[in-house]
C-alpha cells in the first residue's frame, strides 16, 4: 500500500438485485431498459471511480487464482484491492452452516489455499490489505488471543487489518495494541450502531501500521432483528457525519503520523475525564503530542478532558 495515502472503496461491487441494486444509481442503465447489457464490465466501470474494493466475496468461497488474475486485468495501474479473510478463519459456526464441515479442521493447507488466490494480486502490485473481520461473539480470552495470533504469524509478510467487535478488546487497549503491534497488523477502526457488548474506539490511527476505517452505518433498529441480512445496513451518512471520518483519514496519512517513531517511543493511552468506569483509551506515539487537545475531536463517548496520560510501558509497569 502506498504512505500517506488516501483510498476510498465499498465492499464489494456487484450488487445486481434487491432494494440495494446498484443498477440505475451506480451502474447506467440503457433508457426503456431494466438491466444492463450482458457485456458490461461492473468492475472496470467501478475502477474508473474508486481507487480501491473491499471484496466481500472472498469471505464466502476462496477465488481462483485463475479469477484473481482476471481481476488484476480489468483494473487500472494502482488499484488496488482488500480481501476478506475466508469465513473458516474468523466465522466457524457459519462455515459450519454454509457447507457442514468441521471448522475445526483448519491448518497450514487453508492458508495456502487462500495464499494462493492472493498471488496474482500480490503479484501485480494491487494488494491492499486482508481483512479479518470477526464478529461480535468473539471475545478476548486466552483462547482466541492465542488464535489470532496463530492467524497474523500465518499470514505474516502481508498487511492484515484486524476487526473486533466485541468491547472486551478494548476494555484491554494495552494488550490488543501490543499484540497486534507486533505482527504488523492494523487495529480496524468502525462505525456502527453501539450496544452494551460493542467495542468502544475512538478513530485514533494506529501509525505504526496503517489506518483502516469501515462504516457499516448506524441503523441500530435493524441491526440485530431484520427480514434480509442486508437491512442493517439501510442507512445514510449526512455530510456532518461523514466530515469527522475524512479528518481522521487526513490525520492518519499526514506524514508525521507516518515517520518512523523514535525507539524509545511507544503507544500510549489517555484516560478520559468524567469516565465513571476510569478506562484507558489508545492514543499512538505520545512522543509527538502537541496537547493540541483535537483529540477530543474523535472521543466517541461524549465526554471531555484528558486526565491523564501514560505510555503502554508505564502502564504496564504500573
């Protein structure tokens, strides 16, 4: 991926049918025509408009090399595309559902399998990321601490954007941070609506990696309980909602955020003010503070002030 560098994609591009159907929005339709013609390319159109996807099919079934090369093909120099990490990796009950097999038999042969339909990508120079999306169930217990880093040392040597959704992870913003800190791994930054077991984030880039941000929408009212899976996803961003995650994005790729950081220097976190629970919260590389205080800008919580400040080691020594 390129440094300091902002993309903006969708996940996915083919969305032919549904309330959802990109037809006539995204993709034209001849006038008097329902559909488009059989010969119209969705991505190459796409990839005239958008510098990078976030292919959602790769989550259901893993592609082809022969598919991931055509891919390569029908986009310009400089696309790029993120993948998601097959469901056997991150959702085994659903991978047990979709196909009856053991989610549980999972080794060496499928991170090759899926390695491989990365290759041509890889090879062209368009790979952006892997995302490992895991879902909300997935708590932070020795356990799947321990997978998830079996996961990143597996596919280690590529950049993987880590989503965690439940608030255990970031109940534990020291350890979540130095875990995947040490494999090279994004902590996935999302928007989405927030109930009592959600992660809490507060859109501060992780600059020793790279900065990854998602916005699934806020429709809490379907969020859990809909007639379609793609229902919860049934929202609109207003352009005030949209101008604080363009601010993030512009601080995580301004250069400063993407120099080298001093070897004495480490993540540090913030304890919020008026925070009845006393939580630390993640702030990366304190070494560079200003106390401009426009921090506070992307606090999530509604609460004001920085009552104290503290690097990951003194914490940890504390």
């Amino acid at each position: 991926m390129s440094d300091s560098q902002i993309r903006v994609g969708t996940s996915g591009w083919s969305y032919p049918a549904g309330e959802g159907t990109w037809n006539g929005i995204f993709y034209p339709v001849p006038p008097g025509h329902k559909t488009r013609s059989a010969k119209f390319d969705e991505l190459r159109f796409y990839a005239e408009h958008f510098d990078t996807v976030e292919v959602n099919s790769t989550f259901y079934r893993i592609p082809t090399p022969a598919v991931a090369r055509g891919w390569t093909e029908r986009t310009p120099p400089g696309f790029e595309f993120s993948l998601k990490l097959f469901q056997k990796f991150t959702h085994p009950q659903m991978y047990h559902e979709a196909t009856g097999q053991n989610p549980w038999d999972l080794g060496q042969k499928d991170v090759d399998e899926f390695r491989s339909a990365l290759d041509p990508i890889a090879s062209a120079g368009k790979l952006g990321a892997l995302l490992a999306q895991f879902p909300a169930s997935f708590k932070n217990e020795p356990d799947t601490r321990a997978y998830l880093e079996w996961l990143l040392e597996r596919f280690r040597g590529y950049p993987v954007a880590v989503e965690l959704r439940h608030k255990s992870w970031s109940d534990q913003p020291v350890e979540t941070l130095q875990m995947l800190d040490a494999h090279g791994a994004a902590w996935t930054q999302i928007d989405e609506p927030k109930f009592r077991f959600s992660i809490r984030q507060s859109l501060l880039p992780n600059v020793r990696t790279f900065y990854y941000l998602r916005l699934h929408g806020r429709n809490a009212a379907e969020w859990w309980r809909h007639d379609r899976s793609e229902d919860r996803y049934n929202y609109y961003y207003s352009a005030e909602e949209l101008e604080r995650f363009a601010e993030a994005a512009e601080t995580a790729a301004s250069p400063s955020q993407n120099e080298p950081a001093p070897d004495s220097a480490s993540p540090s976190v913030v304890r919020i003010a008026d925070d009845p629970e006393r939580r630390w919260y993640p702030v990366i590389d304190y070494s560079r503070c200003t106390n401009c205080m426009e921090c506070i800008d992307f606090c999530l919580f509604g609460v004001y002030g920085l009552d104290e400040v503290m690097s990951l080691d003194e914490l940890a020594a504390s």
